[in-house]
C-alpha cells in the first residue's frame, strides 16, 4: 500500500530507500510482536509460529470465523487508516513535482479531493461514533 504511493514521485532511488527503510521498520515491529506473543502464549505461539509462514499465508486449516464480515466494524476501525493513505498520496504525490520544478507545487486532482473527502469523513465518523451508538456491534 505505501509502496503505491512511494512509486508515485516516479524516482528509483526514493523508491529503493523507502522500501529498504520500511522493511527495517516493519521488521521491528514484527521482531516486538513476536516477542509480546512469546510471553503471552509461550509454548503455544512458539508451536504455532513454528509451522505458520509469517508472510505468505496458508488457507489449510482455515475455519470459519465465529461473527460474520461487519461493515461497521470496518467503518469504526478503518477510518485513520483510509485518511492515511490520501495524505501520504498526497504528500508523495505533490512531492514528486515539486522535486521536478524546484518549487512548491499542490496538484488540484483527484488526489486532493480524495484526501479531503477522506478527511471529512474521518472527522464526522469520530463524532458519531462518540456521540451515537451507531457503530456498537454485538460480540464485536
């Protein structure tokens, strides 16, 4: 996801240092995830983690979840991460022309209108959610 974005400033060596930077930050987070797991479950992560691929997932086994796929759910818990991808499209997009011209240059496209629209959103979906009950799920 934000390799998409990154590919955007159309230059192979930001390209280059931000995968190489986002593999060294993501791999941290998952060596601090690994070891929270260790203590919590102990053996019982360590059998799992020992035949379960950390990147390439493995649908044998799969069993059907207990709740079915909730759409408010995703509302409630997806809204930063939507806001997050516009700004970072944004950011890297008007980035890229303006390492081209030397100046400071905000491309008025659908980029903008989608960081906007995601950003209203965003802002009335916080209020609703703490000034409603529309997003309580039960068992959720």
């Amino acid at each position: 996801m934000w390799l998409g974005a990154a590919l955007l400033i159309a230059n192979v060596w930001f390209v280059v240092v931000f995968v190489l930077v986002y593999w060294i930050y993501y791999e941290r987070i998952m060596y601090a995830e690994e070891q929270f797991l260790r203590r919590k479950f102990g053996a019982v992560y360590t059998d799992w983690a020992s035949h379960t691929s950390a990147f390439l997932p493995s649908f044998k086994g799969y069993k059907r979840p207990e709740y079915d796929f909730s759409a408010k759910k995703v509302i409630k818990n997806e809204k930063n991460g939507l806001l997050a991808i516009f700004v970072l499209l944004f950011v890297f997009h008007n980035l890229g022309y303006s390492l081209e011209d030397i100046k400071v240059i905000i491309d008025a496209d659908w980029i903008l209108i989608g960081t906007i629209v995601s950003l209203v959103l965003c802002l009335i979906l916080k209020v609703l959610k703490h000034k409603t009950k529309l997003f309580d799920g039960t068992g959720r």
